[in-house]
C-alpha cells in the first residue's frame, strides 16, 4: 500500500512546525504540535480537496457535489 499521503503530512508537519520552533520541552512540543494539527485541519487549505480544509471536505460528505457519496480520499474504512 503507498503512504503518499502520510509521508506528505509528515514533511508538511516537520517544515511548516516542528522545524520552524525550538521547543525546549515535550510539553511545549505536545502544545505546539496540537496547534498545528487544528491549523492544518480547520484552517489550511488543500489543494487535493479543492482548496477546502479538511474539515470542510468532511463536512461536505454526503452533500449534492458528491452524489451521496464520500469522494474516494476522504472514505474511512471499517475495522473488521
């Protein structure tokens, strides 16, 4: 299976975060790392998803633009 899209999400978090910041402590980095991943979801567009964040795209599931239907990078599979 290609993991494209997490290695993506890591060298976005490492270049645009965890690069950019001398954090001194684990608390910091915990803090610093939480803020950028609600930057990255509610605020950063993605060009994948249109420009929308992914918090827009997931709200959008099911709406009229996607027939009903969860466009293919945003289905979530099922545990068996």
């Amino acid at each position: 299976m290609d993991n494209v899209f997490i290695e993506r999400l890591w060298r976005s978090l490492k270049y645009e975060c965890v690069y950019l910041h001398a954090f001194e402590t684990g608390s910091e980095l915990r803090a610093g790392l939480g803020r950028w991943i609600t930057y990255y979801n509610t605020q950063r567009p993605h060009s994948g998803l249109a420009g929308r964040t992914p918090a827009e795209a997931y709200r959008r599931i099911g709406q009229s633009d996607h027939g009903g239907h969860a466009p293919h990078d945003l289905m979530i599979k099922q545990a068996a």
